[in-house]
C-alpha cells in the first residue's frame, strides 16, 4: 500500500491510506474479545447460573443463621473467622472451578466451531490478523473469564452479607462479628489477583494446549486435547515407571509457582495468599509455563492461517 | 494500475493440480468473469489472492503478497466466499457493529442504508434470514466498505432467480465505479454476461482464453442457418455447431476467417452475439468426456 502511494503522490487513494493509520490494534482486539461473548453467551450464563445456585442454596442456610451464629460465638477468634469464611471460600472455589471448565470448553471449541460452521471465511475476510484472533480468544480464559468469577463471586457475597446481618438482626443478635472478623475489601483483592495470576496466567498453558488443538484437529478436538498428554503419562509411567509428566500437569493445575498445594491452606486469606509477587516472580515453572505457552499461541496461529473450513 | 499480478502460479493438493501455471494480470476498473468448470481450480485461485492458501509463483495484490499479508490486504480488499459463511448466531445489529469496530474504512450508515431497502430487520439473526436475504444483508455489509478489490465466489448459489438479478444490479448501481476492481466467479453465466468487462476461461488449472467483453462481442459471431445454407455456412468452418429444434446453430471466430464479415454471415441465417456459455461450450466442451462436465459447468 505504501509503496504504491509513494509512487502516485497524487492520487486520490491517498485519503484511503491515511484512514488505517488512525486504527489502532486496541479497536480490532477489543471487537475481537466482545464478539466471542456475543458468540458464546455461555461464558457469563455458567457463571451467573451456578453464582445463583450457590445464592439460592446460601438464602435456604439463612434459617440455621441464627443457631449456628450462637455456636459461633462460643469459639476462638481465629476458629470464628475460619468458620465465618467457610462459605465464601465455597463460593469463590465453585466459581473458580466454573470459570476453569467453561474455559477448557470454550478453548477446545473456539478455533474449531469457526471452520465447522465455515463463518472462517467470514472472519478471514476481515483485516484482523490470524494472531490477533487467537490472542482474542486466549482473552477470555485468562482475563475475561476470571473477571467474571470475580465479580460474580463478589456479588453472592456482597447480597449474603447484606442478608446474613438482616437475619441476625430480625433475631435480635449484632451483626458485627460478620463485619469484623472477615477482611472482605481485603480478601476482594487477593481474590482478584489469585484468579489473575494464577487461574489465568498460572493456568495459561493449558488454554494455549486447547488452542492449538482446536485449531489443529480436524474433528474431535475434545479427544486431541485430552488423550495424547493422557497417552504420554502412561507411556512414561510404563516405560520408565515414573510419572514426571502427569505430576508436571497436576501441580500446573493444583499447585501453585512456588510448589505448594493450594488444597492443604486452611484459611481463605492463607490460601490467596499463599503465593507473594516476589516469589511468583523468581519461579521458573510461572515462566517456563508462558513461554510454552507463547509457543502454543504462534502455533495456534499459523495453524489458522493454513486452515480452510472443514 | 495494475491490481493483480500472477506468474506462474502453481498449487497441488496431493497429486491433484490445482493451479497449473496461472498468468493473469487484472487492471483497475474492470469487472473480470472467471468461467470454468467444476474443479478447474477458480476457487483455488481465487483463495491464493485472498491470501487464504500457499502457493507456488508470483502473485502480488494491490502490491501485496497476499499470503504474507492477508490482514492488511483486506483493508483493500474484500470478499465473498459463498452464500453462507455468514456466522449463523451473528444479529444483523452486531455484523456491522462488529465490521465497523474491526474495519477502518467501513461505513456504518451506508450498510444501514442498503438494509433499509430491504425486508431485513435490525434485531434478527442470521439463522432467522432466509438464503436471500443472508446474500443481501452481506453483499450490504461489503458495498459498505470503501474496497478496491471485491472477489465474489459464487455469490448468488442457490439463490432464486430474484435474488439472484438484484445482487448484480446493486452491485453495478450502488458500488462499482471506475476505481474499483470486481472479479466473480459463477455458474449461472448468463446473469453476468451483461455485468462482465472481462472474460476468462479457467481449465484443469489454467487460462485457456481471456478477452475483454467488446473483444467477445466483436469477435463471436452465432449464425442460425437457414436449411439449404447449412453446408455453406459449414464450409467457413464455424468453431461449434449445434443443432436446436431442428435448425443449426453455428458459431464463429471472426479472427480465423479471412474477409468474412458479419454481412455475409447474415446472408447464412439470424445471426447474434452468442452468450458466454455457448462459447464455453464449443471452447471446452470439444474436449472428449469433458462434455457433461461442461454443459453443467456453463448452466445449462
């Protein structure tokens, strides 16, 4: 295009050329991100549905508040927060464990559902390039997704702490202990950065797995994600009897950077917090998992622009 | 200025041949036809313009390698694949929404404007459309876009034939001006007849002719001879000859005879420009078992 403008200054095509400059690759990423949830209305149904499950199962318990309060109070401090927590941990694991299922699903059907139902051709007739589609797409497992746990689980809280003080209060008990012994603002952020950080980034290697094998398999991409890395922890474990492979994917799924298990923490706060920036940071799993996970996204990528609807 | 150049483009899959060595060279402002057979390999050539398919050879577009540069190719150019590429779940208030986010030189009320004009509502999607109207509410969102190469592969397939007659005249009424550049390929060759700059014949993935439309027209000659000048008329040694409802039909080159015109051809029977698709027929259609392929590939 440039070369051709250079070459007849005065054209009329000049106009044409100076109007994409003003375009900049935020636009097309944004568009990109906000036609997938168009698309796969899923994404926030799933969440928002078992978010109201969890809250219509939490309003049932609300007639047991007052008792179980009362025994509450007879505990320690440290026993009445970890009692107290108790159901927000629930209700942010569920989330959690949504948001990572809803994720996998999505990924393995992302780059593949385009090419079934041809609407490749479409998209490929767009000035939106293979990478930026793909980046697109890993958007939403990473960021979007955890997003939409967060606020979602932020709501159920936010609506049972409102109601948990009504009741406790219609019953003639202080609300207080609700207030005081949970760091809600606290435990927000330290939410919202465990869902970043570590359902997103931690977990990025396998949505960039999904990915590839999306764009990849011509049919059965379910299968192609799941059964060759089941396949090599076998073959390894047969071969050599050990299982490096499949105790690699388990702590990339369970643990967390720095080698710890998220499942042993007891309190809620102790378990966000498990992992400190500075640590994350010098864990050579967290990169060796981006960079493979940027080799899976190139791949994912090139794959697409070879692919013709199947 | 030219906006396609090809030499020597080459494409296999497996054994089969696609493309076998296709020159081409497309000027702005011309309407191009590309006529061929079922498998000739016109959407293979087609794709490796559209930068959706590797190929071997030279091939620029609007000075692009279009295989490098798909995306920014498309901000110059623009297609339509096939009536129903079109994202099934996709409202038609979020295709332009979605194109106009995405598309730097798209027109958002100008699309808005083409939709007026048909029985398209904004809140439906496009499984709730019918063929028709996913054909018309695409062919808004493309016009709407400020292109210089528009390729259309088999735009009006399956289409009725009301459909089919109102696509090619919004095209050439509302879109095509002098500074753009169409090149379609279709089986239904007698609605573009009339549409056509240029003409091109594609087989087993190569050009085998190619005229501009005044060439065509100047140079085929179809004589329905009369009974007793049949023999005569076979003596000029037309190019095709076809016998229909019990007269004949024969066609010629003008540039084989030597100082036959079109006065003494007259003299033979009612002559007339042919269509497309009889010169395709009597051009490809010659090549033994190519026949049937043929007379469907002209849409007869």
């Amino acid at each position: 295009m440039n070369t051709q403008s250079n070459a007849v200054p005065d054209s009329p095509l000049d106009e044409r050329v100076v109007a994409p400059a003003a375009m900049v690759a935020t636009r097309p990423f944004y568009w990109s991100v906000r036609r997938e949830l168009w698309e796969n209305r899923y994404l926030y149904i799933a969440p928002v549905g078992v978010g109201g499950l969890i809250l219509f199962a939490r309003l049932i318990s609300l007639a047991h508040l007052p008792s179980r309060m009362r025994t509450i109070l007879t505990l320690d401090p440290m026993a009445q927060r970890m009692a107290i927590e108790q159901h927000y941990m629930m209700t942010a694991g569920l989330l959690m464990l949504t948001a990572m299922l809803v994720g996998a699903f999505y990924c393995i059907e992302a780059l593949h559902g385009e090419r079934r139902d041809r609407s490749i051709l479409f998209w490929k007739s767009l000035p939106v390039s293979d990478l930026m589609t793909v980046l697109s797409k890993m958007a939403i497992p990473v960021v979007v997704l955890q997003l939409i746990a967060f606020v979602v689980t932020l709501a159920v809280q936010w609506i049972m702490l409102l109601l948990s003080s009504a009741v406790l209060l219609g019953s003639g008990m202080s609300a207080a202990m609700l207030w005081t012994r949970l760091p809600i603002v606290q435990m927000s952020a330290m939410l919202l950065y465990h869902l970043l950080i570590l359902h997103g980034l931690w977990h990025a290697p396998f949505y960039g797995w999904f990915l590839m094998v999306s764009s990849w398999a011509k049919r059965a991409p379910f299968l192609w994600a799941v059964v060759p890395p089941l396949a090599i922890g076998i073959a390894e474990k047969i071969a050599f009897n050990t299982s490096y492979f499949a105790s690699m994917l388990w702590t990339h799924v369970g643990g967390s950077p720095d080698g710890g298990s998220r499942a042993q923490s007891g309190s809620m706060s102790d378990m966000l917090g498990h992992f400190e920036p500075v640590k994350l940071l010098t864990a050579p799993g967290f990169w060796a998992g981006l960079a493979v996970t940027a080799i899976f996204l190139a791949a994912a990528a090139r794959l697409r622009r070879y692919r013709e609807p199947i | 200025m030219t906006v396609i150049e090809a030499r020597g483009l080459r494409k296999s899959f497996g054994a089969t041949v696609a493309l076998d060595g296709v020159d081409l060279r497309v000027e702005e402002g011309r309407i191009l036809g590309l006529i061929g057979p079922n498998g000739a390999g016109k959407t293979t050539a087609l794709n490796a313009i559209l930068g959706l398919t590797p190929y071997q050879g030279e091939l620029k577009v609007l000075g692009r390698d279009p295989w490098a540069e798909r995306d920014q190719l498309m901000r110059d150019a623009c297609f339509i694949a096939d009536v129903a590429v079109l994202p099934r779940w996709i409202r038609v208030s979020q295709a332009l929404e979605y194109v106009a986010g995405v598309h730097p030189r798209f027109d958002r009320a100008k699309a808005e404007g083409f939709l007026a004009k048909t029985n398209i509502r904004n809140t439906s999607k496009v499984r709730e459309l019918s063929k028709g109207m996913v054909a018309q509410l695409h062919l808004a969102l493309v016009m709407a876009i400020d292109a210089r190469l528009l390729v259309l592969d088999e735009p009006t397939l399956g289409l009725d034939i009301l459909y089919r007659k109102q696509f090619y005249d919004s095209l050439l009424n509302d879109y095509f001006d002098r500074s753009r550049t169409i090149i379609v390929t279709t089986h239904q060759v007698e609605e573009v007849q009339h549409v056509l700059t240029d003409l091109m014949f594609i087989d087993r993935g190569r050009i085998v002719f190619s005229c501009s439309m005044e060439e065509f027209e100047s140079r085929y000659l179809e004589v329905t001879a009369n009974p007793e000048q049949v023999a005569a008329a076979r003596a000029l040694q037309p190019i095709h000859e076809r016998p229909v409802l019990g007269r004949s039909i024969l066609l010629f080159d003008l540039m084989t005879l030597d100082k036959v015109d079109r006065q003494q051809l007259a003299a033979f029977g009612d002559v007339r420009t042919p269509s497309i698709a009889d010169l395709f027929v009597a051009m490809l259609g010659n090549k033994a078992g190519n026949q049937a392929r043929v007379t469907q590939g002209a849409g007869r």
